[in-house]
C-alpha cells in the first residue's frame, strides 16, 4: 500500500449533493469513536446542505441486541446528532441489514452469472496445504484455486456434502483512490486475494452489504475509521461491477478518520471505561462540551481557539481539513472543554440540566426541575452563581450544593477536609459562635458576615485567613471546596450554620 499526502487543494471535489451515511452495529454500549465517525459524517452533511443516512448493520445473530440498538439510537438523540433518512424515518426493510437477505443474494446471484464472482469450495485447511506445498507461508492466504473448478469438480465438492462460498473475482491491477484525508492511495496488484462476500451458508458479509446498500440509497461519500481503510479496495473493486450490473452509478468517495488513541498510544477501546459514552454522561458531560472535545480529534477549529458552539463547527467544517494522524483521547482537556461550555448555560437552562443529578445524589426529591419544592428551587436559584463557574461537570454539583440544601445540623468532613482542622480549629470555633451570636437574623447577609468575622479574627485576633476560615468551611459545608464561604453562609441561614458550628466544635 502506498499513502501519498498531498495538501487539501489535490483532494478530490465534493459532489453537487452529498449523501453519506452512518452504519453501526448493535453489538455493546455506544463508545466514543462510534460518535466520533458520526459526529463528522453529520457535521459534512449540515456543512455542505447534504443528506445523511442512518441505517443498522445488524447481521450478526449471536452479537446484535435491541438494546444495543435502542442505546445507540439514545446516544444519538443525547447528542443531537440528527439523521435525514433511515431508521426511523423510512421503511425498515431499506434501514436494516437484517431484513434485506433476498436483496443480497439477487446481487450476489447476479455477480455470480456475470463472472465477477465465482463459488469457492476450498477449505481453510486445504489452502494452509496448498501454500505449504508451494514454499508459501500458510498465512499467505487464499490461493484462486477455485477460480477455474470445471462443473465436474463442483459436482464432485457437492456429492462430499460441501456447500461453496461466493467470492469475488480481483482483477490484476493497482487499485487507487484519492482518499478525501489522506490524499492518493494505492494497493499494488495482488496486495489481496478474492474474497468472500458469500459464506456457505448464504450468509453475506459486509464487504457485499455495504456496498449494495450505498449503490441502493445513493451514498456518494463514505467517512469511516482508519481500521477499514485495508477494506477499501476492495469494496472499491464490488463498486466497478456493481456499477457494470446497473446496481451503482460509480463508486463513492472515501475519508478514512483517525484513529481515537487512549493511554498508552494504543488504539482506544470500545471495552475501555473511559469511551463509553453513557459513563461520561453520568460524570456529568454535557453534548456540546463532549461534542466540542471529539470534534477535536484530528480537526482544528483556528490556531487560538478550542472552544466553539456547534453552529460554528458545522459553519467551518470541511472533512478535507481532517488530519490523518491519530488523535489522543485526553480526558482531562475533554473535562476543561465542557466546563466552559457549563459556564456558558443559560443559569436556567444549567438547573434544568442539573436536577437530574441532584437527585440521583439524593440531594432533591425531583428528577425535573418543575417537581421542586419552592424552597429547593429557591435555594439552587441563589446557588446558581456560586456554583456554575466552579464546577467542570454535572455531577460535581450536588457536592457544591448538597450543604446548601441540608437541613442536617452536622455535616461528617471528608477525609480530606478533616486534614484542614489544625490545631487551634477549636478555639477558631470559639470565636465565631461567639461572634456570629450577635449577628440578627435580619442582618444575616454575605457582606455582614464576611465583615465581622474578618474583623474579630483576622484583624483583632490575627489569625490568617485560611485558618481563620478553614474551619468554618468544614463546619457547614462538610468539604475542603465548596461555593463561596460567606454567600453559603447566608443561603443556609443562621439556625443552621450555628448549628453545625457547635456540632462540629463537640467533635473536635
């Protein structure tokens, strides 16, 4: 195989109309570089007015799963990456490859009368043997030996109870494309053997599904991963017959995505925690930060930004200026990404999109936002800009305002906030009951609050701030971090916070 890289100006033109298509598997739990190759086969077809087609590779009994099916349909959902025809929008029988059998085999019958394919009866075993006995390496692969079987020997494999699979007939030739990402491609003449599009017992494969399928709903660019690019001639070959037959008009236009890179510069896995998709939604990603960071992946907004809403993705995106290097999935750069895009939320649309949260954490009594008690929504109203630019995912919140909504008038410090009680936290302790006693509840505010303790402990007293105020900080919020100390103070009010004071003085 020979890859020539070439700039963006040698890559081919992008048809009148473009239709692509996404074509997963039912197989498991929608993983990151699933979304990756949807995400950019959406983005081409919004950036360029084109269609985008979502269909199911789903023949494969013992893996594919309704629930996989129905995950990946919710992820797709979840991420608002939305489809023009396909499940769902069309009859089934177009959309899933399960249900197209007859359509397979009519093609496959028609290639067969054609001579572009022929049966093979040969075992793996006899091949392994044949190469041995011709000084090749037994994984050299198959031979043609049955490209020229006369009737009598096929008769004669029938008679034995074999049944053939089809192969396709490769011509002796260099096959050649020019790859939208990685610019002119060639696989030299015998680079691969025929190959099977039919198993003996009718089953086709994928290397004669997908082809059919895109001839049949007019997909004229592919963009898939990097791992099928070996594949590529030959659907290419099944495309010049299919197009000889009348099947296809030509073959489509290929961009082989990069690879998506985990730890260790190994491929990242679908099996990997860190890629599946569902997992960093519960972490509490967001679509348009996890959308933004994977749109990254072997594509680049402008040399200064990395930060961008979706309408400017679609606005600039352009498959040819997708990078042929493999790309580093970096969890930490993902969660920087999506906590600016929190910051950006409208602060109502950020409690609509955090009450879930809360209440898986057992900080609200609603899932909705609409289900809340009056006292919950206005406490969190009041939490919103103490909390929103300090939390980088969803799930962060209900440790920033589960103090907030407490009633509890002792709250246990984590481990790591107990290590904040040094020596003197007690007579720290002291003081601020003493002083914030004489506080009214009608004066009960931030800046009255933040006044007198400063003035009595760091002023008069001369303790320093972090020592001052540590220990306050445990008392009513129960963490090391937590929304600003004296607003929180004045959210949860003074019957509480006194509380927790003497509560937490009791303890040391």
């Amino acid at each position: 195989m020979n890859i020539e890289n070439k700039a963006k100006a040698g890559r081919p033109e992008l048809p009148e109309h473009v239709r692509l298509r996404f074509c997963p598997s039912p197989t498991g739990i929608p993983h990151v570089g699933m979304i990756h190759t949807a995400l950019y086969n959406w983005a081409e077809a919004r950036h360029t007015g084109g269609t985008l087609i979502f269909r199911m590779e789903d023949t494969d009994s013992k893996r594919d799963t309704q629930e996989s099916l129905d995950m990946i349909i919710e992820a797709l959902h979840w991420m608002g990456i939305d489809w023009d025809e396909g499940i769902g929008k069309g009859p089934d029988e177009l959309y899933f490859q399960s249900k197209r059998a007859d359509v397979y085999a009519k093609v496959a019958r028609q290639l067969l009368d054609a001579g572009y394919a022929y049966e093979s009866y040969s075992t793996a075993e006899e091949t392994a043997a044949r190469n041995r006995a011709a000084g090749r390496p037994e994984t050299f692969g198959y031979d043609g030996y049955d490209r020229t079987l006369t009737e009598e020997q096929k008769a004669e494999f029938c008679a034995q109870g074999r049944k053939p699979a089809l192969r396709l007939r490769v011509p002796d030739e260099d096959i050649t494309w020019n790859d939208l990402i990685r610019g002119p491609i060639t696989f030299k003449a015998g680079s691969f053997p025929d190959y099977v599009i039919v198993r003996p017992n009718g089953e086709a494969l994928y290397t004669l599904t997908n082809p059919v399928d895109d001839a049949v709903t007019g997909v004229n660019v592919v963009l898939r991963g990097e791992d099928l690019l070996p594949s590529t001639p030959r659907q290419i070959v099944l495309y010049r017959y299919l197009a000889k037959l009348g099947i296809a008009k030509a073959a489509p236009l290929f961009g082989h995505l990069p690879y998506v890179m985990g730890e260790g510069n190994k491929k990242l896995s679908k099996r990997d925690p860190q890629s599946n998709l569902f997992l960093l939604r519960d972490q509490g990603f967001i679509r348009e930060g996890l959308l933004n960071y994977l749109a990254l992946l072997g594509w680049s907004f402008s040399a200064t930004e990395d930060v961008f809403s979706m309408e400017q993705f679609i606005e600039k995106f352009d498959v040819r200026d997708v990078k042929a290097n493999p790309a580093h999935f970096d969890i930490k750069k993902a969660i920087s990404i999506n906590a600016e895009h929190i910051r950006r939320l409208d602060p109502d649309d950020f409690l609509r999109r955090s009450t879930p949260y809360l209440f898986r954490d057992g900080v609200v009594s609603a899932k909705d936002w609409s289900d809340l008690t009056d006292r919950e929504k206005d406490v969190l109203v009041k939490a919103v800009p103490l909390v929103q630019t300090r939390v980088r995912l969803l799930g962060e919140v209900s440790g920033m305002v589960g103090s907030l909504l407490s009633t509890e008038t002792y709250l246990e410090p984590a481990p790591d906030a107990r290590k904040q009680l040094k020596a003197g936290s007690d007579e720290v302790l002291d003081k601020a009951i003493a002083v914030l006693e004489g506080v009214d509840e009608a004066d009960w505010k931030t800046d009255t609050l933040h006044q007198v303790l400063d003035d009595e402990l760091v002023e008069k007293d001369g303790i320093k701030p972090r020592l001052a105020f540590g220990p306050i900080r445990v008392a009513i919020s129960g963490r090391r971090v937590s929304p600003p100390l004296f607003e929180s103070m004045e959210i949860i009010g003074k019957p509480v916070v006194m509380a927790r004071l003497a509560e937490l003085r009791k303890r040391i």
